[in-house]
C-alpha cells in the first residue's frame, strides 16, 4: 500500500506525519527533525502516520420503523 492511496496531496501536513508530535494547546507541532514547527507546516521529511488522523463524523441511517421492512 502507498501513502497516496489515503492521503490527499494537500494534506501532508506536520500534524499528520510520523516525526511530529502535537503539543498539548494543538498550537504548534513538535517535530524530531525540525524542531517546533507549525501544524499545518510541510517539509521533506514528512512520512505519513495514519493512525493521526481524525476520522470524519458518519452519517446517521435514519429513523426506520416496522413498515419499512413489511413485505
């Protein structure tokens, strides 16, 4: 599996990669290659981490009742 499968070219971003680490205030990002660094920074040493990311919120399914499913 590559990382371009699920990362989108925009967002290769400090708070996302493997090297950084996200202070406690989400302010800034503190990086073991470049030091304290913005969170949306880039740089070449970036290295996708998935489990960084923030799932989405799902949609509900709605409200079904008893008649939906009668035949």
């Amino acid at each position: 599996m590559k990382n371009s499968e699920f990362t989108n070219k925009d967002e290769k971003v400090c708070r996302l990669c493997e090297h950084g680490r996200l202070s406690t205030d989400k302010s800034a990002v503190v990086c073991m290659k470049k030091g304290i660094v913005d969170p949306d920074g880039k740089c070449r040493k970036y290295v996708y981490d998935p489990l960084k990311r923030e799932m989405k919120t799902r949609l509900g399914l709605g409200e079904f009742s008893a008649e939906d499913f009668a035949l």
